[in-house]
C-alpha cells in the first residue's frame, strides 16, 4: 500500500525536479537538432535527397521571397547550425530564439496562407510544432546536459575544476589561499 501511495503522490506532485527538466530538455534538443540539421543540410548541401540551394532559390522564387538566394542561405544556415548549437548544447536561447524566428517567418511568408493542415498537409502546424519547443529552450535554456553547463562550470569563479574533490580545510575558514582540489 505505501508503494501505491508514493507512486500516486508522484503522479499528482507538480513541482519542477531538475533532473526530469534536464532529461525533458536533452529529448527536446535530440528531436529538434535532428529536425533542424536535417532539413538546414538539405537546403544547404541537397542532403537527404533535398532540393539544395538552388532548388530552394527556385521555391522561394516562386513564393516571392525577394532576395530569393539570400533567403535561402538565411534559413538553410539558421536550420543547420542552429539545430549543431542546440544538438551539442551551446548558445542554446540563442538557437532556440533564432529557430523558432526562423519557423515564423516561414509561417508568415509562406504555411499561413494555406491554414493550419492546407493542401497535403502544407500548412502551418509543423511550424508551429517546431517553433514552441524552440520556444522553451530559448527561455530554459539547454539544461545541465549541455556545453553550456559545461562551460559555465569551468569558468564559474573560484572553481577549479569541473568535479571538485573534498574541501580544503582552508576554505572552511575563510583562507583565501586555498586551493580546490582535484
């Protein structure tokens, strides 16, 4: 009865635990930097049997986006290292920010027009599927499985290391030539 009353207390507890938000953040970074690398290269590169730069020229050409080639690298440049930054976890808000910026010019210009499904599924709802997410690791950040973490940890003051060893003594009392140590 107590494994039910503590697995019952831990569906109803709404409280933010940091590990489930890192790991809830590591899944959304995995899916969207697949996304965005996936679909920045082929508009880059032509990967993945994608139209590549001129093929993207041409359809935003046609859907009267001038300067059409600018355009293209703008987005295709966004997408692919926006979705590396968020993959590996570095400038993440700022990935986060530009993607989802990128996905609403998209909307804007071109998916809005057709509603929300449009003709063969062409309209706005991957857009907004993917701005949303995009949304949440511009404001969260990219969380404690990340470079950012990582850096911060190296560069956080007075640290010396990323996992620091048992205290000095010295620290306890205040001796500001202590050193952490390894």
């Amino acid at each position: 009865m107590a494994r039910m009353d503590k697995a019952s207390a831990w569906f109803r507890d709404t409280r933010d635990a940091p590990l489930t938000r890192d790991v809830a953040l590591l899944l959304v970074r995995a899916g969207l930097a697949w996304i965005f690398i996936y679909h920045g290269a082929g508009t880059l590169f032509g990967a993945f049997h994608q139209a590549g730069i001129h093929g993207e020229t041409v359809y935003f050409q046609a859907n009267h986006l001038h300067p059409a080639e600018f355009f293209t690298y703008v987005d295709g440049l966004t997408q692919f290292v926006g979705g590396i930054l968020i993959a590996v976890g570095i400038f993440g808000r700022v990935a986060g920010i530009a993607l989802a910026g990128d996905m609403i010019g998209a909307m804007v210009t071109i998916t809005f027009a057709h509603g929300l499904a449009g003709p063969n599924g062409l309209g706005y709802q991957l857009n907004l599927a993917l701005i949303l997410p995009s949304l949440v690791l511009g404001f969260l950040g990219t969380g404690r499985f990340s470079l950012d973490e990582l850096i911060r940890r190296l560069t956080r003051r007075g640290s010396r290391s990323i996992v620091p060893g048992p205290p000095d003594p010295k620290l306890a009392r205040g001796d500001s030539s202590a050193r952490y140590s390894v």
